[in-house]
C-alpha cells in the first residue's frame, strides 16, 4: 500500500526537450520547457519539470511561448511575452506542496479562461478535473471565495482556487479552513501566507498578470487535439463574443407553417446580469454542458453528457443534492451522505434526514429564479420544459435548431412566461 501511496508523490521527470519548434509553413513558434529548482529531499535541490502528467505514470512537460507571432488569414495569435501559467518561475511558486502536476495547473489555466471574463467585480473559479464547481461574484474576494465554495461543496474538495483579487486575511482563512490542492490569485495580502501555509500541501501561486486578465479577452491561441494513430487536429480557441446586453439576440423561429413566433417576454435587468455571467462560465465547461445560475453565483453545473436533456436533468439532480448537504453541513457540521450513514447505523434520528429532505423539495434546491445556460442549442423541448418544471425563469442559449419554435412556445406556455435569448454562438468544449 505505501508503494501505491508513493507513487502519487514521486516526481518522475521527463524526456521532453528542453525546446519545441513548430512551423506553419513559412511561421515558426518557440516554445521553452519551464523547470524549477525544488528541494527534492531534505538538503537536495535539482531542477524539475511537472511532477507527471495527468496520471503517475504518465511523463509530461509545461512550455512557455517564447518566439514567432503567428498570423493566420485574419487571425493574429496570441504573441509571446503574456505567459501566465506557462511562465511561473520559482518566485511565483510561493508554497510548492505537493510539486505540481499536468492536472494542477491546466485547472488553473481553465479557472484563467473564465476568469478573463469577470473581471469587473470580485470573483472566484473553482475548477476539479478542468471542470468549474463553483464561480461567483461578491462584493469581497472574500464573499467571491465563500459563495463559489457554498454552491458545490462537495466537488470543491481538493480542487483548485483561482482569485482575481488579492488575497486578504479574511478570504485566506476561509480558503484554509478546507482542502484544496492549488490556490492562484494576483497576489497576496500581508499575514495571508502564514495562514495559508498551514496547509503543507497546499500549492500557492502568485500570478502576475492576473489583475489585468481581461486585456486576454480576445487572444486566440493555436489548439491542439493529439489522435490516437499519431495525427492532430488544430483550431483555432474559443472567444467569448457575449460582452454586454447588446450582444444578447430576441429569440425568434419560423414554426413548419411559415408563422413566426417569438418570446413574450422579455428577461429583466437580474436576468440579464445572469446571462452574460453564466456564458462566461459557460465558454469553461465541457460539453454537452447546462448550467444553472442565479445572482452571480452558479447554482448547479452539468458537464460532460450526450443529450441536452440528459445533461439538464443531471444539473438539477446535482443542484438537489448540493443544496441538501449544504443544509445538512450548516446545520449539523457533517456531508449529507454521512448523515445518511448515521441515521442508517441508528446513530442519529430519521427525523434529521427527513427534515432535510422536505426544505430541500420545498425549495426546489433553490433552482426557482435561477437562469438557465447551455453551450448549444436544444434540438428538442424537452430539456427547456424540464428546468421550466424547477421555476428557472430566463435562458440563455446559441439558438439556430430547426425546432427553436417548440423551445421558444414552451416558455410562451409556461405560467408565468420564461424569457429566452439567443447568443448566436456555440461553445462546445471537448
């Protein structure tokens, strides 16, 4: 067992070079191997690349872009000089932990792909297997931190923390008051890293750049997708086009008899502040993806899934059985599923659970009021009559299906209305 145990702390190194060239035809982009001097053992420094890649036994290296500014048609790609994960030095690596991994980081880096978002107010991603759990605004990071912490209790546990505002006393307590692997923010206040660094494991990053993320909005980079028989695909990343309410389009359809039909009504000023956030989390989250959020604060993520409606249906069960845990935890200091356990042995009375259970229902897991997004257009209904069913009053989605007149009718239908508007953009992540 301790064989098994060791192996997730071993840094295994790597054969990577130290520099990788690749050429567009006539365009060259360098990239250099980043490496830190880390003390492998009591008195031992040597110079190591990641811990691994995404499993132990997987060798892996992180490269920085150094050179070439690469122009494609009317696409001018991010140029080198503007690294944020990608040129963390030792300085920056304020408390190694565990040395970090593949996995690590590019939740980090897709915390940053959010985060270049919402950088107008406080806010805080929490990202766990490159998926974010949890992602809020606040009026302090603080506030951020607690409110993206509360709205996936359980998948937060040990993910990674990103920040896009210095880290204060306060936020620095409450962050080590759980398990995390990784926290990254700008920077960090005075006192806040002895706090922290009370979790011995607990990788703490300072990223430079971060306070001026948003200047990132439009840089588009070159994305590789290795194939199993040794080919790639290459696109082009993703950009954001929803940046404010003028970007949202009315839902309109031609329904099969030539009419067309349109949404009723109109969503409100809340609704419209959901939207372009919830889309920012959005453009994060792997597809088929539906998420949920209500007052700058997600309220359940659905990732991952085949069908629209499949994927819809797991957001609200998941949303039930955070928002149950939730109560459960502030009520009675333990998880849900641990009280299941007790009340099970006949440790704790059956009444605790069904109480629990009953304001769960009551509430609708707080689903009521809550906008609803999804990263592609809904080919049928059925996911829209699903989360209308949870009192979702407004949502949000690229439009462009054959049947957005059923989508658009059933919001007409719904008693009261439920507002819909198209972005005119997919965002699938794969």
């Amino acid at each position: 067992m301790e064989d098994i145990k060791k192996m997730y702390r071993t840094v295994i190194g790597d054969h990577f070079p130290p520099e990788i060239r690749i050429s567009f035809g006539d365009q060259t982009l360098v990239y250099r191997k980043r490496t830190w001097k880390i003390e492998v053992e009591p008195g031992v420094i040597e110079e190591r690349g990641l811990r691994y890649g995404e499993n132990p036994d997987q060798e892996a290296a992180l490269y920085e872009l150094i050179n070439g500014n690469l122009v494609l048609g009317d696409c001018e790609f991010i140029k080198p000089g503007l690294g944020l994960v990608s040129s963390l030095t030792e300085e920056d690596m304020l408390q190694f932990g565990k040395h970090p991994s593949k996995t690590n980081l590019t939740d980090v880096d897709n915390s940053l792909n959010i985060l270049r978002y919402l950088a107008r107010k406080p806010a805080c991603v929490i990202v766990k297997h490159n998926n974010p759990c949890g992602v809020a605004h606040g009026e302090s990071i603080e506030q951020a931190f607690t409110r993206a912490f509360r709205a996936d209790r359980i998948a937060a546990f040990g993910g990674a923390v990103a920040l896009n505002r210095p880290v204060d006393k306060a936020c620095a307590e409450a962050i080590a008051a759980q398990y995390f692997e990784v926290v990254a923010a700008p920077e960090y206040e005075e006192g806040t890293l002895d706090i922290l660094k009370k979790r011995k494991n607990l990788r703490i990053i300072r990223i430079k750049r971060l306070d001026n993320l948003e200047s990132y909005w439009g840089q588009r980079v070159v994305e590789f997708k290795s194939l199993m028989d040794g080919g790639i695909i290459v696109q082009q990343s993703q950009v954001n086009k929803v940046r404010g309410p003028e970007d949202l389009k009315p839902a309109k359809a031609q329904k099969p008899d030539g009419t067309e039909i349109s949404c009723k009504r109109q969503p409100d000023q809340r609704e419209i502040e959901d939207m372009i956030f919830g889309w920012a989390v959005e453009i994060g989250v792997t597809s088929n993806s539906v998420l949920f959020v209500k007052d700058l604060c997600t309220v359940a993520i659905g990732t991952g899934e085949q069908d629209r409606v499949g994927v819809t249906e797991i957001a609200i069960f998941k949303a039930y059985v955070k928002y149950a845990d939730l109560l459960c935890f502030d009520r009675y200091g333990i998880p849900y599923k641990q009280l299941e356990l007790e009340v099970r042995k006949g440790l704790r009375p059956e009444a605790q659970k069904i109480e629990i259970d009953e304001e769960t229902k009551a509430a609708r897991a707080g689903l009521p009021g809550s906008v609803m997004v999804s990263d592609a257009f809904f080919p049928f209904r059925d996911a829209v009559d699903v989360a209308i069913k949870e009192g979702i009053t407004a949502i949000i989605h690229p439009g462009g299906s054959i049947r957005d007149w059923e989508s658009i009718e059933a919001c007409n239908e719904a008693d009261p209305p439920v507002a819909m508007v198209f972005t005119g953009q997919r965002v699938f992540k794969h």
